[in-house]
C-alpha cells in the first residue's frame, strides 16, 4: 500500500497547487474590486461584463464555437465511420494525430501561407479566372483554424464509438426491411451517440475558449472572449475583471460538460465516453 501512497500524494500536492489554488485566486479576484489600496467584495466586474459589448462579444464567441463544431461533426462522422470500416483503421487514425504533435501556434500560423492574399489558395483561385479573395482576417478564417485544429477531437471518440458497434442490430434492421436512412437514424447514430456528445464537448469547449485562433487568424478585427480574457491579463493589468470573466466562461463550460454527460446517462450510453 506505501508504494501506490506517493503517487497519490504527489498527484494531490499537484492538484492542490495547480488546480485549487489558482482557481480560488481567480474566485478572490473576479469578487473583489481594488478601492484605495483595498480588496473590497464586489459584483462590479460582473455587472461591467453583463453589459451589451461583452455580450456581443460573448455571443460572438458562441455562434463561432457553435458553428465550427457543427461543421467538424459533419466532417468528423462520415470520416471516422469511413476509417473505422478499413482493415488498417489504426494507421489512419495516426495519420490524423501527427498534427496534433506539433505545435498548436505553429498549426495555426501555417493558414496565414494558404489564406494570405497572396497565398496558395489565392493564386489557386487567381490562376482559374476568379481572382483574389478576403481569406483573412474574418469569421471564414477563424473558423478554418478552428475546424482544422479541433478536428481530431471530433473524430476519435466517434471512431472509438463505431469500433464498440454491436452490428447485429444493423443487420437487424436491414432484415426487418429498414432503409439505409432509417438504419442510420434509428440504429447506428444512437448507439453512437456517446462519442458525438463526447465530440460535440470535446470541440465546443477549446473553440469558445480559444485566443490564439482568432488572434493570428482575425487580426485586429474581430476580438473573441478568449482575447478580452488575455488582453485583462496580459495588457490592460485588470486581473479583476478578466476573472470575472473567466468564471462566466468556467460556468458554461461546467454547464455544458454536465449537459453531455447527463444526455449520455439517461440513454445508457458507453462507447465514446473518454
């Protein structure tokens, strides 16, 4: 019992001062307001975020994380039900992590080469008679990078529900005179159903977080909650105010997180769920 002690001691001490204590840092600050030199409670830095810029900002965020999920799910279903069928599904499945090793801002700054107005897709387009277009610096890029970034969390849980698919019930149905359609509506897609919420969470939740995207990707023109949050921290030294906001966005991740799994409880599902 000593030897399996340490291990859960140090992953306590870890999560104590990695996870605990920033998290009630960020608690004391979005709560409070300096006043003369003085930590005061307060809901300002709430009552200042609920106002209609931020919101504007905040539902900004949300319609960009919405839509490219939903995108990466029309992407990333036929796409892993395609790899989970061939013999040498493992390989594919590797094929699409390598990008993953790399680095995150170096995956992302590659778009600015393609999308550029002078890069490979515009001389593509320039070279068949369509001409330039304004690939950058919009909510298209954005949600290019995080479609391309976001992906595989999209794809692995689905393949790793289809790869548990009992197919019995699909030659079930078949038998039963079901067409393709109806099999797939009423047999396949709710037994994988825990890997598309495990997906779904999995997307969202970088995508309405994420500042690197729309930094290098939007420019100066479009600002998501991920960059009000850096810019508190990193420019604007309002601490007060970006925890505040990072709570807000804490609460509607958990939020979210608790919604896919109570989904995927009550329909009794397994395969997917990391």
């Amino acid at each position: 019992m000593k030897r399996f002690k340490l291990p859960v001691i140090v992953y306590g001490l870890w999560a104590i001062f990695f996870i605990l204590v920033p998290l009630l840092l960020i608690l004391l600050l979005g709560f409070s307001i300096d006043e003369s030199g003085k930590t005061v409670f307060s809901l300002a830095n709430f009552k200042r975020f609920f106002s209609p810029i931020y919101l504007s900002i905040l539902w900004a965020s949300f319609k960009l994380a919405f839509f490219s999920t939903l995108i990466c799910l029309l992407i990333g279903y036929p796409f892993a039900w395609f790899i989970a069928k061939k013999k040498n599904s493992d390989f594919y499945m590797i094929l699409i992590m390598i990008p993953m090793w790399m680095n995150f801002l170096l995956r992302t700054y590659a778009w600015l080469t393609l999308l550029g107005r002078n890069g490979l897709v515009n001389s593509f387009l320039v070279k068949i008679g369509i001409g330039q277009l304004e690939l950058m610096y919009n909510n298209f890029s954005i949600m290019v990078g995080m479609v391309y970034n976001y992906l595989p969390f999209m794809i692995l849980p689905i393949f790793t529900a289809i790869t548990k698919l009992d197919y019995g019930y699909i030659e079930a149905g078949y038998d039963l005179g079901a067409t393709p359609q109806e099999v797939f509506r009423k047999v396949i897609f709710p037994l994988t159903k825990g890997g598309v919420i495990t997906g779904i969470t999995m997307t969202f939740i970088p995508a309405i977080s994420t500042f690197v995207i729309s930094q290098l990707l939007g420019g100066n023109n479009i600002n998501l909650i991920g960059n009000i949050i850096e810019q508190q921290f990193r420019y604007t030294g309002d601490w007060n105010f970006g925890s505040a906001i990072s709570i807000v966005l804490i609460i509607i991740i958990l939020v979210l997180i608790k919604f896919s799994l109570q989904n995927a409880d009550e329909d009794g599902i397994e395969g997917g769920i990391i």
